[in-house]
C-alpha cells in the first residue's frame, strides 16, 4: 500500500518525494511578504518525523549551514519517515544579522506563542502548529552569541528519558545537561510530549568547518538511530555528561587577553587568561573556578566588568574529553564530507 501524502500548508507531499513548502506569515513594511520555508522530504516508508531547524536566533548561522549541508546533498538516504528541514526560522533576524525579531523580543522566550501576539509570539505559534505539532521529535541547532565561541555540544534535560536517549544517538563530545527554561522552544515542545535537544557549536554571525561537520554527523546519527535511513553509524566513544558548569566573568574591565580556548582542560585554580588596564596601570589574573573543559569563551578583547569570559564544564574525565576534541579538529578538518559523500 503506498503511503499517504504528508500535508503542510496546504500542500501535499507525496510518498517519495521532497518539496520546499513555504508557510505564509506576514509582510515588512514595505508589503514583502515574509514566509517560514520549510523542506519536507517524505520517505516512501511508514516511520518517524524528525524535524532539524536553524536560526531560531537570526545570528547563529551553524545551523544554517548544517541544514544547507543536509539538503544540498544528492541524497541522504531517507528511507522511512518524514524530515522536515528549517534551515532559517527567524527570517527577520537573519536578514538583520541579529539575535532577535524587528520587536526585540527573543524567540527562543516567546514559545508557545499566539496567533494574535506581538511578531515574536505569532512565529513561535506557527512554528509550534505546523513543525512542532507534526513531528514526533527535533533537533535546534544553535551557536555561541556574537564575540562568543561554543565548543560542539548537546543541551538537553538529562531526566526526559527520550530526549537523552535523542542526544546520545547525537554522538557530539558532550552533553550539558540544561533544565527547560521557560518560554523556550524545548518546553513548549516537552509540552507537547515532543522530544526536542539543542545543538551547540561555533561563533555567532560565523561558520566554522569542525561545528558544521560535527553537527551534520549528529544529525545523520540521529536519523539512523531513528530507523529513518539504513546508515550504520560509526563507532565513537560515548559523549560526556556535564555534572555542572561556571563561567568565569571579569572583575574589571579593560583589555581581555585568553591563555586557553574552548577544549582545553583546565584545572581549579589554574590561570586562564587576564584583563589589564589600557593605560597599563593594572593586570587582573583569570582562575578556572572549577576544574572541567572549556565549553565556551569570548572572542573579543575590549570587555566591561562582569563580562562571562570562559564557560567551564565539570566532567569526570576532562583530559579525555579535552583529548577526544582535539582527534576531532585534526580528523574532521580534514575529511569535511562533500554534500555529494555525506553517506
């Protein structure tokens, strides 16, 4: 019996095949149109729906190329299932480079949103209707903040069994374990008995190779674990779990000079970085609060006092993890899968 169309929008997408189906919502100023575009790659097969979605912040841009990635590939092997891919969910951002919608709101905060809201709460509520409401479990792919750099890495609640099991299968170096905060895509979507994990890897407004490849990898992990492709996935040692993290934040302000970046173990106490004065008066040391792995750190040198400089994960075995990081930056630098070869 052939499987029933897949129906988005208004529009159906027959077993088999892929369209890119484009949700009306609203218009700029200027009476363009803006749409949420959607990819629906229906498999010929009866099996899950996994959505992956990208620049739920405008800024963060790994995701978008992890999905761009992910499409642009001659085939990727979707036997069962449906994938529905949303490489751009916050188009205003995005065209703005910027975390937030025209109305400054965050949508990351804005969930589950309404239909008569402010801009942010109507695209988290058609968000929520038309992906979140069809899947049975999803992947948000994030990076840092600008001037920030994140080490590749899953967020998720470590109690809600399926997702933890979601971010396993993910394979990435670890796993954070982060509460559902409210307002998030993650709750509004726990809510909905809907498994949801959160990518993180990179810089914001940037692209970096290792993120990219380490979260396409996640993905078709992902996807294999679901039974949607006949992929066999790689062996890899198990990802971390953080038990807690601290940042680091500057006592003063003045020029931020790092001694370690993200990856790196470090021990309690052990000095990290500086922040001197530009006049040359002063120098303040940067201690690890915690012994752990570096999982985030800032990039940009000129830095106001209480400024979060070094994100520090606490984990049992830091030096493995630190090690297991540093294979990955000389073993996926340098076998970047083509989009052609990503199978």
């Amino acid at each position: 019996m052939t499987r029933a169309p897949f129906s988005i929008g208004g529009i159906e997408v027959a077993a088999g095949e892929r369209k890119l189906v484009s949700l009306p919502m609203t218009a700029l100023a200027n009476r363009t149109p803006m749409a949420l575009p959607v990819s629906v790659c229906h498999a010929g097969e009866d099996g899950p729906t996994l959505f992956v979605s990208g620049a739920v912040h405008g800024d963060e841009l790994t995701g978008v190329a992890i999905c761009r990635k992910l499409l642009a590939a001659r085939s990727i092997g979707l036997k069962r299932g449906t994938l529905l891919v949303v490489p751009i969910v916050n188009a205003f951002g995005f065209i703005g480079h910027s975390r937030y919608l025209p109305d400054r709101r965050d949508l990351n905060r804005s969930f589950p949103g309404a239909a008569r809201g402010s801009l942010a709460a109507q695209l988290a509520h058609l968000f929520l209707k038309e992906i979140v409401g069809r899947s049975d479990c999803g992947i948000d792919l994030h990076s840092a903040a600008i001037h920030r750099s994140n080490l590749p890495q899953i967020r998720v609640d470590s109690h809600q069994e399926r997702a933890y099991e979601i971010a396993q299968a993910f394979g990435a170096p670890i796993i954070v374990h982060s509460g559902l905060r409210e307002g998030s895509l993650r709750q509004a979507a726990q809510a909905m008995d809907v498994p949801v994990i959160v990518y993180e890897g990179g810089e914001g407004l940037r692209v970096d190779d290792l993120s990219v490849s380490v979260g396409l990898e996640g993905v078709l992990r992902v996807m294999a674990h679901l039974g949607m492709t006949d992929r066999r996935n790689p062996r890899r040692p198990p990802p971390e779990l953080a038990i807690g993290s601290k940042w680091v934040r500057a006592d003063g302000s003045g020029l931020f000079r790092p001694f370690r970046d993200i990856g790196d173990h470090v021990a309690e106490g052990e000095k990290i970085g500086t922040v001197a004065d530009p006049y040359g008066e002063s120098e303040t040391e940067l201690k690890a609060s915690i012994g752990g792995i570096i999982i985030g750190r800032a990039n940009i040198p000129a830095i106001n006092q209480g400024d979060a400089l070094f994100h520090i994960a606490k984990v049992e075995n830091a030096s493995r993890l630190g090690e297991r990081y540093d294979r990955l930056e000389r073993k996926l630098a340098d076998t970047m899968p083509d989009e052609d070869e990503i199978l």
